[in-house]
C-alpha cells in the first residue's frame, strides 16, 4: 500500500518540482492531488514524466480528510491558513516555507543532518522544510562537525534568481534581453538591476544590519545542527537562474586537514566531492542544475585560524534547497512513522 499525496501550490516552481521528484523517486503514492489557489483550479498539470495528468483543485475547498501527507509550496500566507487545517485533518504536513521553522514545536529536518528530530512531528503534525541556502549548507557541515566539531562559520551565498520564484527568473531574463537590444532596464521583483550584477540583499532588513535571509541561515543551522555554533552569513541575489553557491569558511575545535575534510566528504551522504586543483576541477551553479547531490569544490586550509577550513558549496536550489528535501522528509517519515503494509 502506499500514500495519499497532496502538493500545495502545485502550480509554482518548487510544487512542480516536488511533483517531478515524487515521479522520479517513484515515491509510493495510492494517490496524488494537485491543490493552488482559485487562479489554477480546473488547470492541468503533468504528474512528473509519467504522463499522467492531474486536474488543480482549489486549496479553499479542498478536505484533507484521509490524505497522509501534504507538501506544502504554497508560501507563508496560504500556508498559515491551510497547514494547521491539514494538520488537524489528520494529514501530516511538510512547509517549505519560513513559517514554522523556528517553531519549537516544529521539527526543522534535513535527512542527512538530523532525521531522529523527525520524532517531534506528533506536537503539531507539521514538520518544516530549512531554507534554501541553509539547507545545502548544513548537508556539507554536517560530517566535518561530527569529525573535528565546528565552532565558527563565516558564509557567502550567491544565490540564484530562482530563490525569487519565477518573477525572479524572468525579471533576470528580461533585463538582460533589454541590455542587449539597448532598452532600459527598470527594477521590479529585486531592489537593483540583477542583470549583470549582484545585489547584497535578500529579504528585508533587520535592526541589527542583517537581512532575514541572513537570520534564517544563523538560527537555522543553529536548531539543525548545533546550538553552539556561531555563524554569521553574506547572502547576494546573482544574475544565475538556478544553483545556489557558498563559500564557507570554518573554524573547529579539533584539527582537521584539507585531506582528511575531502575524505570525510566524499564518504558523506548527500555530498558529491569534485576538487581538483586544476582549470575547471570545480562545480559551478550551472553543472548542479537537476542533480540531487550537493557539490562540494575547493577545499583548503585557513592559516588566518587554528584550525581553520574554506570550501565551496553549490546545490541546486529547486531540489535539495526545497522540493528534494520535503520529498525526503515524506520519505523518512514513512519509513520511522507511518509504514503501510
């Protein structure tokens, strides 16, 4: 026996790619329902590659009696209405969105990092989804933390226009078409002109100088994988329309070389190793781009630190960012908590 799946905003860039990836992993659905928003009810939409076609059914009138599992994609305004509703149902949710995350009662899971969290579900029934930039992160710390425990991280995120949802994609589309032909260029979507360029600022600001998206990067790695690292984070808008990069610099408690982090790394789950000191021995933004994996490329020692580790991380940020890792939490939640037989 398997599932009965609803994908919450099943219309968007990552509810199509959760699709995608139920598909692909041929997760055990008995039954999988689309649900948006009013604008798409009646609309069709391809049930990954399979074929398949679902009809869009309304969030507003949608019963969550009977279904296991909703995936959430729908962003934080519908998903404050509808989650607790799904949740009550009986249905166990997984938000991608900011909502929940830092919710005490609301377990924060990435499968490589901290699945035995997942136990805390039962306090609301709803699990959250980490932020794009934090969750790649965390997959390639996670190992080195458990090897030589880190202290202190410093990130930069170049993150891509995708991150924006898709009037992010297309503002950097349309900017760079008008450059070229000579049209002006007029900000809408971003605070800045993206085309060509990179913008320090995601999110809104806060008191303290940093923006939200630099928050949710600290306390979410934080509640992920350790209370007691300290982070501080730089997160830029690129001009790239999928794949987020980092280049993170480490500070641990125990030594640790550049050799023994790529052999931990390359054993690790979720991590792909390509680092080769040579022209183009590196991932970047484009080659990640419908993988799984988070690619880990470039690292070395920090002599400036006892102890002291850099490296560059890039992910797709459609999957492992969002879509993948909700499709993985369902995965372990069948797996420790609602096996069907």
């Amino acid at each position: 026996m398997g599932y009965r799946v609803a994908v919450v905003g099943a219309t968007g860039n990552v509810g199509r790619e959760m699709m995608n990836i139920l598909a692909e992993r041929a997760f055990p659905c008995d039954e999988i329902a689309a649900v948006a928003s009013s604008r798409s009810t009646g609309d069709e939409i391809e049930f990954g590659e399979t074929g398949k076609m679902l009809k869009v059914k309304n969030i507003e009138h949608f019963d969550f009696s009977g279904w296991d599992i909703a995936l959430f994609a729908a962003g934080s305004g519908p998903t404050k209405i509808h989650a607790p509703r799904a949740a009550e149902a009986g249905c166990v949710v997984i938000d991608n969105s900011s909502l929940y995350r830092m919710d005490p009662d609301v377990p924060l899971i990435v499968p490589e990092v901290n699945a035995e969290a997942i136990d805390g579900y039962t306090k609301k029934n709803i699990i959250a989804n980490p932020n794009c930039s934090t969750a790649q992160m965390v997959v390639a710390l996670k190992p080195l933390h458990d090897a030589a425990t880190i202290k202190r991280v410093v990130v930069s995120t170049y993150q891509s226009t995708s991150g924006a949802g898709k009037a992010g994609m297309d503002e950097l589309f349309e900017q760079s078409r008008a450059i070229f032909v000579g049209d002006p260029v007029e900000p809408k979507k971003f605070t800045k002109q993206i085309a060509f360029n990179c913008i320090p600022h995601i999110d809104v600001f806060l008191e303290d100088g940093s923006t939200k998206e630099e928050w949710k990067m600290v306390v979410e790695t934080k509640k992920i994988l350790d209370p007691k690292v300290k982070v501080v984070a730089t997160c830029v808008r690129v001009p790239v329309f999928v794949g987020h990069s980092e280049a993170i610099h480490l500070e641990f408690e125990k030594e640790i070389t550049a050799k023994q982090a790529q052999d931990i790394l390359r054993e690790a789950p979720g991590c792909m190793l390509v680092d080769k000191h040579e022209d183009g021995g590196y991932v970047t933004p484009v080659e990640c781009v419908g993988d799984y994996a988070t690619f880990i490329s470039r690292v070395r020692e920090d002599s400036t630190v006892d102890n002291g580790l850099a490296l560059w991380c890039v992910s797709d940020n459609l999957r492992k960012g969002a879509a993948l890792n909700a499709v993985q939490i369902a995965e372990l939640l069948g797996r420790r908590h609602l096996q069907k037989g």
